[in-house]
C-alpha cells in the first residue's frame, strides 16, 4: 500500500507558498485594455494587477480563513473557448481569488503526489517540461539506433472529459488522508458534471497521475525501456514492429480500465519516417519544428506591426527552434541569424593572463587507473585552499610573515573523464616534464591514466599510460567531438 499523507494544510497556509501563489496567479493577469462594467472605460489590465497587490493581504487573509476551517470551494467559472492548432477547446476560468487558493493548495498536494510519477512523463511537472522530455528522448534514440528503430504514438480521446471522477478520487484517497484538504480536493474533481475542468491548476497534476499506473504497469512491470508520455500523448519504441503491436494491444487494455479510449490516429512505423512529439518532428538525425508551428509564426510575423509583440513572437520562436536543427528556418521568418553556441568564442584566460578551465575538480587519487584525456594546463597558479590557508596563517600571526610558509603554486590540468570535463591540480615534477614536452611537441590533447607513488605524506600521483593497463584509446573524431562540445579550446 502507498504512504498516505496528512497534516498537509500547515503546509499549505504557509506564508512564502501563498506569496507564489499569489504572484503566479496575479502575473498571468494578461496585459492591455478593458472595459470597467460600471464606468464604461477603458482600464489597462496591468492596473488590474496593481489592484490586486494592494489587496494582497486581505485576499490572503479570507484564503487562509476558508482553507484553515476547509470551507473553501470553487464559487464559479466562466468559460472560454480556445483554439489549440486544430481543436477548438472549452476552457473553465474560476475567478482569480480561487485560482490563487487553488494554485495554494496544488502546489503542496503536488509535491506529494508527483514523486510517484515515472522520469519520462513530464507535463506541467516543475523540474521537467517538454524540451526536456525531448532531449531525453533524443538521447536515447541516438544512443540505442537499434532498440529505437520503431515508435508506437497515441493518445487518448478527449482525455479530460472522459476521466471517471470516481477513479480519480479513489487514487487521490490513497495517497491523501487529510480529513479538512479531502473535500476541497473532492470539489476540485467533481467541479464538472463529467471528467475534469480544462483550465483548472489541479486538472493537469489529475491527469498526470490517473495515467501514473499505466506507466508503471509497462516500465516496471512489462520492462519497456523506452516510454515517454506528456499528458495524454504516449510514445513507445523498440526495435521491432511486431513487438510494438503487441504493445499496442495492450496499451488498448490497460487504457480502457480507466474508462478511457484511444484515438485511431495511432502509428506504429519506422524513426526514419519521423515522429510528430512536443511540438517537433524528428527523424533520428535531425529535428524540425512542426508545420503548424512554423504556419503559425510566419502568419504572426507577417501580420503584426508592433515591435514589442514582433519581439516576443521572434523570442518565443527561438526558444522553440534553439532544441531543433532549425537554424535556417530561424533566418528565414525573421531575416535574423541564430548562432550556435559553440560558434561564440570567448577569451579563456583571464584577468591575469592566465588561462582557467570548465569542469569540477577532482583529486588525483580518484584517477589512478582510470582513463582520461588530458586537453590542456596552465603553470603556477594558487590553488583557493592554498590561498586560505596563507591567508589564515597571516592573520594568526599578526602580519608576521617570517613563520609563514610561503603560498606553493602549482600547475592546472584539464582533462576529459568519462565523457565529461574535469580539472586537477598537481605538483609532480614528471607531470610538470611530461605537460610541457606534450606541448612543445605539439601532442595535446593525450590518453593518460594516473599511478601512485609513495605512501602516506610521501605519496605522489604521475601520469602513466593508460593503454598498457587495458584501456582502449578513443578515436581522434570522438576527442575533437568532446572538445568541441564543452568548448574547451
């Protein structure tokens, strides 16, 4: 049985997590003009916003009263219709005291909930979100061409009209006891005649965890590696298509439990052919926004003569076309190049000419026969402990410094270890010869591995050939890629 959790509206009328709520809420007041109802003029909305922070603390103090007492329920909504690419959506909007209470009590009852939730599902789950998914799934795809051959994609018919408020409410009774939070969160689930509300905050945390056993049910229990879901759209892949229609069948099954429907626009077919998910169309090589995406923007762009919104549209595109291969198409709508940042250099030394390097540090003693790429050094610097203890002994003694140890420098070394950036700091004499006989020689970058010599307060640590003790040295094209990738030139 899962753990339940109570206690939670401590949590909830907490001062700082009010505050989020309320400037969450509040900011998304859209900005321009409307009409007073009982002047008839025209007010700018962001005026609206300043109305509402002057009544902050009253709107918080009846939030935390209704709350506290769990007599708080959702007065009304109004609804709006909304376009989404093709569909046409119905939208409720509660007024903004309760969506501030709602957004409240959510973002507590989410931090219980959503831990629950598989890596691989990621909507409006804070820490994920699409690109996110996107890269992941891009990662594995490029690292398993073979077991990634094939996708499975679907989703659900009318997914949150079609939730079974009784299923749903069971779920949320077994992971949640709070006697006083329980019917606010039952009034959140039944506020519509069927399913749940589109525009809701607590519909999408909902509709991420009634699908959460479905999840799990094919990751742990059937072992599929690759799943990604977002919200209701669901892509498998594998590396067969037979295997990927008995998925299928039962993707139909375990769906239906839940009084819920696949639409019939499901695919099974090859990466090759492109997989239309999170707003891109990726093909295993290259990935491209989707053609009403890009309809869309270039409409916008055409269309509209503000500068300020012509600046957001080209920020908003960017932000979509910087995860894609969609450096061109950027140049194209907005007659501005995009730039790659591995095309920027940077000067990498610095203010005392000296030359610093990404990555953490490590200790030596972590590399001994391990194999790692050494890319570059630089010579006699002051590492910070080095400093602080120098720093330190100066104060004891009072600016006397004829007892003080002199600062002992010593030589930087960058290197690459498992496929990331690492740097350390050594004072061997033999690593010190070997460093600048690589570089007069013209050998950087070099495959190296570490050894001990010496023990206790006598140990040292110098560079030794990693080949000889197993390891295969990597291809220069995967040294170049690595470089490149982590900007270390």
């Amino acid at each position: 049985m899962p753990k339940r959790y109570g206690h939670l509206i401590e949590k909830i009328i907490e001062r700082p997590n009010l505050d989020r709520a309320f400037d969450e809420v509040v900011s998304q007041i859209p900005t321009g003009y409307y009409v007073d109802s009982q002047t008839g003029r025209r007010i700018k909305k962001n005026g609206r916003r300043a109305r509402y922070y002057d009544r902050k603390e009253r709107i918080l103090a009846r939030i935390v009263r209704k709350i506290s007492d769990g007599s708080f329920r959702i007065k009304g909504y109004r609804e709006m219709r909304v376009t989404d690419g093709p569909k046409i959506r119905t939208v409720q909007s509660p007024d903004v005291e309760d969506r501030i209470a709602c957004n409240a009590i959510m973002r507590i009852v989410e931090d219980v909930l959503y831990p629950s939730v598989i890596p691989t599902s990621s909507a409006s789950i804070p820490g994920r979100g699409m690109h996110k998914l996107f890269c992941k799934m891009r990662r594995d795809i490029e690292n398993d061409r073979k077991g990634t051959k094939y996708f499975y994609k679907c989703d659900i018919r009318k997914f949150f009209e079609n939730i079974d408020q009784g299923l749903m409410w069971k779920y949320i009774k077994s992971r949640i006891k709070d006697p006083v939070l329980l019917p606010m969160l039952h009034d959140f689930v039944t506020m519509m005649p069927k399913g749940l509300s589109i525009g809701l905050r607590s519909s999408q945390c909902f509709g991420n965890i009634i699908l959460s056993p479905v999840d799990h049910y094919f990751k742990d229990e059937l072992g599929i590696k690759y799943y990604y879901r977002y919200c209701d759209d669901i892509v498998i892949f594998a590396s067969s298509k037979k295997k990927l229609w008995l998925i299928r069948d039962m993707m139909h099954e375990k769906v239906a439990e839940y009084g819920l429907e696949i639409k019939p626009t499901e695919v099974v077919s090859p990466i090759s052919e492109g997989i239309d998910f999170l707003g891109y169309v990726y093909d295993g090589k290259k990935a491209r926004l989707r053609k009403r995406t890009k309809q869309k923007a270039a409409r916008k762009l055409h269309d509209i003569k503000s500068r300020r919104r012509r600046t957001e549209i080209i920020g908003s595109l960017k932000g979509m076309a910087k995860w894609g291969n969609c450096i061109h198409l950027f140049k194209i709508l907005t007659h501005r190049y995009m730039k790659d940042s591995g095309s920027i250099k940077v000067n990498t030394k610095g203010r005392d000419g000296k030359k610093w390097f990404c990555g953490n540090e490590i200790k030596p003693e972590k590399l001994i026969g391990e194999a790692f790429i050494v890319v570059d050094f630089e010579r006699d610097l002051i590492p910070r402990i080095e400093q602080v203890r120098y720093d330190r002994e100066v104060k004891e003694h009072h600016g006397d410094d004829s007892d003080i140890s002199p600062i002992r420098k010593k030589w930087l070394v960058s290197i690459i270890y498992n496929d990331k950036p690492y740097k350390f700091w050594t004072g061997n004499q033999y690593n010190k010869k070997k460093l600048e006989e690589a570089e007069k020689n013209g050998d950087l970058p070099f495959f190296s591995s570490i050894e001990q010599t010496g023990t206790g307060r006598y140990a040292s640590y110098k560079f030794c050939s990693a080949t000889a003790i197993g390891h295969e040295m990597p291809s220069d094209e995967e040294v170049e890629r690595l470089i490149n990738k982590y900007e270390m030139r």
